[in-house]
C-alpha cells in the first residue's frame, strides 16, 4: 500500500486533515480514490440524470445549508459543499429531498449506535481479514463502483457475525460516497452465495434483513443501481423471504438471480468489467481484504470525523 497522489485542496473533499488520497498498488495498476473532479461524460451523465448544472449546484448549496442551520438539534459540517454534494447528487439537486436524507442518515445511525459507535476501521479488522467483502479496482460499463460479497463457503459465519460483515460493507459505502463520480454513477453490488449453507441460513432474521433494506432504501446517500444475486442454492429462497416483505417496488426491481447462469449477469453487466470468476475478461488482479484494510484505516480520521456529527451531538460544527 502507498499514498500514490497527493492533492491540493483536500479539505474540499475530506471532513478530517488527511493529506493524501489512500491508494493501492497492484502489480500495474494503480487503484485510488477518484476523489477529483468530474469527467467530462460524467458531467454528461450527471445534467442528464440530476439536472447537475453550475447554476443548480450553486443554488442547492445555499438553499440545503439555510436548511441545516435551522436544524438546531443536528450538528453537521454544512460549510464542506463536497460533503452536501453527497447528499444532493442522489437527490438530482432538489434541497428538501436532500435535507430529508440527511435527516434519514442521522437518524438511522443513531437507532442503530450500536453498529455506529465504534464504525472506524482499526475496530473491524476482523470482516477483512476473513476476506468475503471486496471492491472491484474497476468500475462497470456505466461508470458505476461494484462491491462483491462472498456470503457462501467463504464466510465463516461463527468466527465472523452477520453485524461484522454489515459493519465492513458500511465502512465501504462511506469511502465510495466521497467519489464523485460514484455519487453520480452508482453502485452495483453482487452477493455471491456459493456453498451457503442452512448454519449460515439460520444466521438471517427478519430484524437483520429490515436494517439491511431500511439502510439501503432510506438512509445512504447513494444511488444502489443493481443487487446481482450469483451461484444461490434453493435455500437462498428462506433468506430472500425474510427481505422480501421489506422491499419497496423501486429496490425489488433492482434486484436480479442469476444463480449460475453468466449470460443472464452478462445481460446487466459486460464481462469486460467482470472477472473471470464471472465469466469477465478482467485481467487487474483482485483486491484482497487485508489490502482494503491498510486502505480504510489511512482513512481512519475521516471515520472519525464522519463519527462526529449527527442528532445532539455536543460539538462545534466544523468550519
């Protein structure tokens, strides 16, 4: 692991006083934090989808600021833009949608302080080490992040809980909220139940699976564009049944079984952005748990900062 770029203004994209954008080195591959400015067809992407123009970004900004400061009980570092940013690009820049998200995020965060209160990763080596949850280096055909969960013969579900995987996956989507281009994009996310077995079935609850679906239809700022369910066993059906009464219309429509079928995953993701294992022509090699680890924890301060704020929280907003 190294700290391949420094950047100028960090303190345009981070709420801590990281210096450097955290970076991976693969053989020759470079991964890194896109935490730069847009792209020009993302920019594209982003006035087609999210009426994303200099005009309406100025606007959002100041009308979802006024909107924070009212908010006497909320402390939340409403003078960083690239930290609204994240909340208004999935809001497609309309500030009351974006205000209620915040809201949302907080407020869930603080029903499940539990889950939260220690979320930094030096806390959670241990979901890494067992290495079932990983980030793809690249992105899919539309731009968009791909997060791989491996929730079949590779968990070992008595040496790691259902709450640490949840807690890993967590750590991950608030790095991919820094990118802009991910906050424009998406994410997609593959759960590959290869070898699930009826211990690990056993493992789900209907409390589990609402947090799940709470978290991902209500309180994250980012769009989950698509959920690939790979290589299910039948008994997959008794853990899906207990999400199922959960899912609004727009998530289950989301949502894709492909079992082991490549061709019907090939359909919603192009195998020169899937690896092997997938049937993809990827040849970057695979970042490893304990090499997302050493990434996360030069994030530690950032997980520390993001800690910070919410509901009642007795500290100075940050200027």
């Amino acid at each position: 692991l190294m700290n391949c770029v420094t950047i100028r203004s960090v303190r345009d994209v981070f709420m801590s006083d990281i210096t450097e954008i955290p970076c991976i080195k693969l053989e020759n591959y470079n991964f890194n934090l896109e935490v730069g400015p847009l792209k020009p067809e993302v920019e594209e992407i982003a006035r087609k989808e999210l009426r994303e123009t200099p005009e309406t970004k100025k606007q959002a900004i100041v009308a979802l600021k006024d909107l924070l400061k009212e908010e006497k009980n909320l402390k939340s570092p409403y003078d960083n833009e690239a930290w609204m940013m994240r909340f208004l690009r999935p809001c497609k820049f309309y500030p009351e949608s974006a205000f209620e998200l915040v809201k949302r995020y907080y407020n869930f965060k603080d029903k499940h302080h539990n889950l939260y209160d220690d979320l930094v990763p030096t806390k959670n080596k241990k979901v890494f080490d067992h290495n079932i949850i990983t980030v793809l280096p690249n992105r899919d055909q539309l731009g968009r992040r791909i997060l791989i969960l491996e929730l079949g013969k590779k968990w070992k579900h008595n040496k790691v809980s259902l709450d640490e995987v949840y807690k890993g996956c967590v750590l991950f989507l608030e790095v991919a909220m820094l990118e802009p281009e991910t906050q424009v994009c998406g994410a997609v996310v593959i759960f590959d139940m290869d070898g699930l077995s009826l211990q690990q079935v056993w493992q789900f609850t209907p409390p589990f699976a609402k947090r799940i679906v709470d978290l991902l239809q209500d309180a994250i700022a980012l769009r989950i564009k698509a959920i690939h369910v790979v290589n299910q066993p039948y008994i997959f059906n008794m853990v899906f049944a207990l999400f199922k009464p959960f899912l609004r219309e727009k998530l289950r429509n989301r949502i894709y079984f492909h079992g082991t079928d490549r061709d019907s995953l090939h359909n919603h993701m192009s195998p020169k952005c899937l690896p092997k294992q997938y049937g993809g022509t990827v040849e970057i090699p695979r970042i490893e748990g304990p090499q997302w680890y050493e990434l996360l924890t030069v994030c530690e301060k950032e997980f520390e900062a993001i800690k910070s704020y919410g509901f009642n929280k007795d500290i100075e907003s940050k200027k």
